[in-house]
C-alpha cells in the first residue's frame, strides 16, 4: 500500500511522525500521477515536518513502516501552533520523479514516461498527483535525484538576484553562505558577474567557498571578522543582505558594516548617518532566538523578511516560467545539488537520523528515495 510521511500536532503539545497508508491516487484531467523517486530535506520542510518540536526529546515506538515518532513542543510554541493541532499534514516542499499516469488533457499526456520535477507538498511520499503544468520537464538524460531540488533552492536564488535588481541594488551578502544554497549563488553570481559577500561560520567553510571561487568570504568566528565584513563591503558597495539565521546579532553586525563601508566609499551624509538605504531580509531561521542588534547605521535602513512563494506571485508567472526553465537548464551547473546521505520514507522515523537532519548542519544534506524498500 502507498505510503505518506505525515506530521501531526496534538492537543497535548506533542509532535507525532507517522507513515500514513493512502490509496494510489488517480489524475483529474489536468493532472499527473509522478512516482516519486527523490525529494530533499530542506530547512523550509522541517518547520511542517518537525513543528519547531524538541529532538532531544524525540521518541519511537513500533517498528519499520509501523514506527510513530513522537517529540514534545515547548509550550510557547505549542501556542503559535493552534491551526494544525490534530491535523495529520503530508511533508515534503520538492522533489522529482517519473510520470506513469496522466489525465485526459494534451498537456497531461505529454508528461507520461517524463521525468518531472516539481513542488507544492506531499512529496514524502510513494506517489503524487500534480497539475501537468506545475510540473517542470527535466531534460533528457537527467535523473530524478538531479533534478530533486529544482524549486526552492535554485528559485530562491534567482529571486535574490532579482529582487537585487528590482530594489536598485548592485552586490549581495549572504550568511551561512555554505550551504547547499549558498554554493549555487556562489556561481550564479559569478555567472552574472555580481558582487557577492560571504558569510560563513568556520574556517573549512570559507576554504569550501574559494575553491568555488568565491571572491569575498568572511568568517564570523575569526577574531578579524567585523573588518573583514567592513573591507568586503566597501569593495564591493554591497547594500543587500541574506540572512538564513534569523536570531542573533548577525542582521545588526551586517548592517553596521553596510554603514560603516558606506562611509568609507564617500556615500552622502546627513544629520543621522549615510543616506544611503541599506537593507536585510531574513529568510531563514537557523537561530530562533530573538534577533537583537545595537542602532550604530543612521536611519536609511531596512530589516524584514523573504519569502520565495510571495516573491514569484509578485513577479507574475511568464517570469517564473523563465526561472523555472534556466533551472532545467543549468541543473547539472549551476544549481546542481549534492547529498550526503540517501535514506527511504522508513529511515525518516529513525530517532537518530532525525536528530541528524533536524541540525541543519551545513555542507550536509538529505535526500529521501521514496521507492527505496518500496513492494
């Protein structure tokens, strides 16, 4: 019987992760049925998929498809949580995986024996039904694991790169700038010969990003790293930052050094600072601790958030078709995606491997292979 991985938060603050068994769905006349045979374990999956719970506390009971995971939620997160409680919510942002079913309409049809890449949900799953055009044909030749992580990643990269150019910037910062992600902006950047700040948190990181041929890499554990920062920034002119860490100091140290490079490039002063505008979205939440950060940049600046869904509703959808088409394009370059570890929807539930992926740790990523001990 197909199966789904499921995530469910109970009246009683606890997260429960459970294999759910569903009936193999059949296409409505506009759809596809993709047999999913690869689908990441992103950052943006683990606030449905774990609910913000506490790992450590993580447990199991049953055993291989029959295991349920339960972990308990801090009461003042069990609070923001109240529009899930005992709903049972499929996971998985994005993956890939072949058509073996199609509806009536043309569009349908012409996916059958295709290998797609899509996203919306519901990916941790044996099978998936999808709108034909909302999925994304990958090239001959290009398997399901390469073309997995087709949409959030590689997407938000290039919604980076143009929000820069709406908002009227020229260079980019970007934290935690090893990851999977920040390797692919590393090159698109280069790519588009944009200025680019990194921002990393060891030394290894840093050696990462130049053998990419990274330019500007600051590590924020060296005792230089504030004049580093300082140094990259009035090079590049860089106004616009990245951040995937969310709590903390960093938004603010970013911003001072913004200042403190717009200073030293000669920008306008006025009565409370440079008057040039300086801003940072956080997008990611790698700290869920509060972000705090000391008022030393004037009054020209901006710290909010980036979420991609809204920036591709914003840009309209013959653009992001033209993303979505460069992706395919470049999956095997530029946005190509590495894995360090492969496990099945079963593997998910084990205690261990949850608290591994669950850590976010940089240069390591996960892909679950659905088909992988499937009947």
């Amino acid at each position: 019987m197909p199966q789904q991985l499921r995530s469910k938060v109970t009246a009683g603050g606890q997260l429960e992760l459970s294999l759910v068994e569903v009936e193999r769905p059949s296409p409505a006349a506009d759809e596809v049925l993709i047999r999913v045979e690869a689908a990441p374990i992103n950052p943006s999956d683990l606030g449905v998929l774990l609910a913000f719970a506490d790992v450590a506390t993580a447990r199991a009971s049953g055993s291989g498809a029959g295991t349920v995971v339960t972990a308990d939620i801090d009461e003042r997160v069990f609070r923001t949580l109240g529009a899930r409680v005992d709903k049972s919510l499929p996971t998985g942002n994005e993956g890939a995986g072949v058509v073996v079913e199609a509806g009536s309409d043309p569009e349908a049809q012409a996916l059958v024996g295709k290998t797609v890449a899509t996203w919306g949900g519901s990916m941790y799953a044996h099978w998936k039904t999808q709108k034909a055009d909302q999925c994304l044909a990958l090239h001959e030749g290009t398997r399901a694991e390469e073309g997995a992580s087709c949409f959030v990643n590689p997407l938000t990269v290039l919604g980076m790169l143009g929000t820069m150019r709406r908002e009227g910037h020229s260079a980019l910062v970007h934290t935690a700038a090893a990851s999977n992600l920040g390797q692919m902006l590393v090159k698109a950047c280069a790519n588009q010969d944009v200025p680019l700040v990194n921002i990393v948190r060891k030394a290894e990181h840093a050696a990462l990003l130049r053998g990419l041929g990274a330019k500007h890499v600051c590590d924020s554990s060296a005792p230089s790293f504030r004049d580093d920062l300082v140094a990259s920034l009035t090079e590049t002119g860089a106004t616009l930052g990245y951040d995937a860490i969310g709590g903390g100091r960093m938004a603010g140290q970013i911003l001072a050094a913004m200042e403190a490079a717009c200073l030293a490039r000669g920008a306008s002063v006025g009565r409370y600072g440079s008057t040039t505008h300086k801003q940072v979205y956080i997008y990611g939440g790698l700290d869920r601790g509060p972000t705090t950060f000391e008022r030393s940049f004037g009054l020209a600046w901006g710290l909010g958030g980036w979420l991609l869904p809204n920036y591709l509703a914003d840009v309209g959808p013959d653009e992001a078709r033209r993303m979505r088409e460069q992706v395919a394009d470049e999956i095997k370059t530029t946005f190509a995606s590495h894995y360090t570890r492969r496990i099945g929807l079963a593997e998910a539930l084990d205690v261990e491997t949850l608290r591994a992926y669950a850590r976010q740790a940089t240069g390591e990523k996960v892909l679950i292979t659905p088909q992988t001990g499937a009947a």
